[in-house]
C-alpha cells in the first residue's frame, strides 16, 4: 500500500493532466462545453417537476427524492461504465508512457465525481427552496459516498482488465445496470414493495447508499439500520480492495492486447 502511494505521488503532475483532458475532451465540440453539466441537471428536475406535479399530483419533494436518487446512480453507471472501458480507450498512452496502470480506471470515476457534484449543487438550490431540513446526520453523506467510491471503483478495476481480451462485455454490463437500476428503489418507494422483494433488494448496496442518504436528506436520518451500512460498507471495501489486487495481477498480461 505504501509503495502504491509513493507512486502515485510520483506521477501525480500526471494525474492531474489525465483528469483534465478526460474531463475536457468530453465537452470539446458542444456549444455550450462543461455548462451541460449543470444545465442538465436543470433540465432534468424540470421535467420531473412538471410530470409529477401536474400529471401526477405529486408533492414536489417527490421528484426531489427521485432526482438525487437518479444522481446517485448516474455516478455509479458513469464509473462503472468508463472504468471498464478506460484501458482500452486510452490504449495509445499505455502503449508509448509508463505511468500507473489504475490510473485509466480512477480518472473516469473521480470525473464521474465531478460531474455529480456539479448536479450536486443544482439539487441544492432546489432542496434549499423546497425542502431546507439540515440534522447532524448529515455528516454521514460523505462516508456514505466514500464507500460507494469504492464500491464504483473497484467493479470499474475487475471490468476494465476483462474488456480488453472481450469486447461483448460492455453491451452485457449495460443490460446489467438497468436491471440494477430497476432493482434500487430509486423511482418507486421501498414502502410498495412485498416483505420478500424487500429483504431481496437489500442485498444490493446501491439500495443500502440511495435509501440512507435519502432517509438523511428527507426524512431526518429516521430509522437508519446499522446493520445494512456495516453491511453494504463490507462489500465496497471487499469490492475495492479485491478488484486492485486483480488489476494489478492482471493488467500487465492483457495490456500486450491493446
């Protein structure tokens, strides 16, 4: 672990450029560049403002909830989504510098961060004008998403050393994470669901992370279960530290298939 910190710190100049021009290069050749990120977001709430509320008779903090839910699991898609395809997206750098190989996988999940907290800041300035509800839980969120990091992070490590010798993979992850959509309650309430489905679903960390943090923000942290988050906490942790000790075993052997 020392020695992964020493590198790092070597080649943290490095880093910084990757994050940048990955975070750039995105936005390149759109008229309005890195302003999506937060029009999006508007664009977004607005239309789930005006469905829920005038087609559906929904309180406004519903679609509240459901956009920071969305938000959620638009970092953990984004991560695990670009993490898998980092190595062979960034094929001419491997191939030509020598640098840390997680590097491919961390920079799309650290601006997977950047672009929910830039939602992040629009949900603010909703919930501050609909629903302004500040408990000490809330010094929980950060941790919270600081497991759920890993949790991204080390799935994106275990996918990106698969996708390079199979393509297919990416096409079967994105059937995968609409089924993990629709198996977090993101936009259905725990509340509807059948004692059996309940205890299911409870397996899935994502489920665990949305559930909390909207328990936290919404309703004052009330009846969080510590079980779950020790729970959820543990298989981030396996998750992240599993899928670097793969990568690092690995990445050297199929990198000669880029």
């Amino acid at each position: 672990m020392t020695r992964i910190f020493r590198r790092f710190n070597e080649y943290k100049e490095l880093f910084r450029m990757l994050l940048w021009a990955d975070f750039i290069l995105r936005y390149n050749n759109t008229i309005l560049g890195v302003t999506w990120v937060l029009l999006r977001q508007f664009l977004l709430f607005g239309i789930f403002y005006a469905v829920f509320s005038y087609l559906f008779r929904a309180e406004a903090v519903y679609g509240l909830r459901l956009l920071f839910g969305l938000l959620v699991f638009a970092f953990f898609s984004e991560g695990v989504n670009r993490g898998m395809t980092a190595l062979v997206d960034k094929s001419h750098l491997i191939s030509r510098v020598d640098f840390p190989r997680y590097f491919m996988v961390i920079v799309p999940t650290v601006n997977a961060l950047i672009n929910f907290i830039f939602g992040l800041v629009v949900f603010i300035g909703f919930y501050v004008f609909i629903q302004p509800q500040i408990v000490w839980q809330f010094i929980l969120l950060p941790f919270l998403f600081g497991f759920l990091i890993l949790f991204t992070t080390g799935i994106g490590l275990f996918l990106s050393v698969f996708f390079v010798r199979f393509r297919d993979l990416q096409a079967i992850v994105e059937v995968l994470l609409s089924v993990f959509f629709y198996a977090t309650p993101i936009i259905y309430p725990m509340s509807i669901l059948s004692p059996t489905f309940a205890r299911f679903i409870i397996f899935n960390p994502m489920t665990i992370y949305i559930e909390t943090m909207r328990n936290i923000i919404f309703f004052g942290g009330v009846g969080i279960q510590n079980t779950h988050l020790i729970y959820a906490a543990a298989v981030s942790i396996l998750v992240f530290f599993g899928g670097a000790i793969f990568f690092k075993r690995r990445v050297r052997m199929v990198t000669q298939y880029l």
